[in-house]
C-alpha cells in the first residue's frame, strides 16, 4: 500500500521496513513518509511470495548489531494482504522471524482463518496436493490474542479484521 500502517507505527518504534509488490505504491509510500517527515521508515519493492529472495539481502542488513542470524531485530510485524491472503512460504517466514506480535489486517475472512491456522500450529506434516512433496511447518510460535472485525462497508458482505498473534513463550 501506501505505507499508511507502517507511518502511523513509526513514533512508536525505533525502524519500520514495508515490502510492497506494486513499484508505484512504494514510490507512494516512500513520498508520503517524506511529506510527513518520518525519517525512520524504508519502503522496499518485492514479491513476499518468495519470501527468502526478496527479504534475505535486507535481513542480513537490518541485522546489524542484533545478533539474530540474519533475520531483523522486529519486535512486532504488520502484515495486510490481498484477498487471496498470504503465501504459505510468508507464513513459514513469520514463524522463523522471531516477532513478538504479528498484526494481521485482513479482508477475507476465510484466508485469515487458513493463515492463523499456518501461524499457530507446528510439528506437523502435510503432503501437498500435486507434487508428492513433504513441506513442513515449524514448531508453532504463535497464538490468537485477539480478532476485531470493522465493517467499513456496511450493507455488503465485506468486512475487514485486525488480528493480533502473540509469539509463544
């Protein structure tokens, strides 16, 4: 988008990174931090459906004096996808980066359950329909703290939700 979540995040964090697919909504994004004068925010163009290519270079970047192998020092991760919800592989992603929250902004109600159900359960093996291929999901990570659905288009069946996943202890 536009980085309108990320903007609004900044004064209460140290650095925000937002990965757009679309150049022009990061072009948006960078303008408008700007023009609101936030210096702490980087908007990067990339396709988080292959999760490894897009983010390994700048992860071992914003590493720095973290510590963490490669991955970001990110307390909490923002993530609002399209309809068709988030890639499987961006879900594996989250689990292994180390985030205390993830703030999931959704509108669709179905692929939210699908991605909360990535999120959350671990361990298990699932044979994946075509391939013959084992992929696996790390040990759960995450746990439902709270979903809040708003109805911005009241008389249709659309509705937005924000979820918040806290990391497991």
């Amino acid at each position: 988008g536009t980085g309108s979540i990320g903007l609004c995040a900044s004064r209460r964090c140290a650095r925000v990174v937002g990965y757009e697919l679309v150049e022009s909504a990061v072009a948006d994004a960078t303008a408008n931090a700007e023009a609101n004068g936030v210096e702490n925010a980087t908007f990067v163009q990339g396709d988080l459906s292959r999760v490894e290519e897009s983010l390994g270079g700048l992860l071992d970047n914003l590493a720095g004096a973290s510590g963490r192998e490669g991955r970001p020092p990110a307390d909490v991760v923002f993530v609002n996808p399209n309809r068709p919800g988030l890639h499987p592989d961006l879900c594996t992603w989250l689990r292994k980066c180390g985030a205390r929250k993830i703030v999931y902004v959704s509108c669709n109600p179905s692929t939210l359950a699908r991605d909360l159900e990535l999120l959350s359960c671990g361990g298990e093996e699932e044979e994946e329909e075509g391939e013959g291929e084992v992929w696996w999901r790390e040990d759960a990570s995450y746990e439902l703290e709270v979903v809040t659905p708003v109805d911005m288009f009241p008389q249709t069946p659309h509705v937005e939700s924000v979820a918040v996943l806290q990391r497991r202890k």
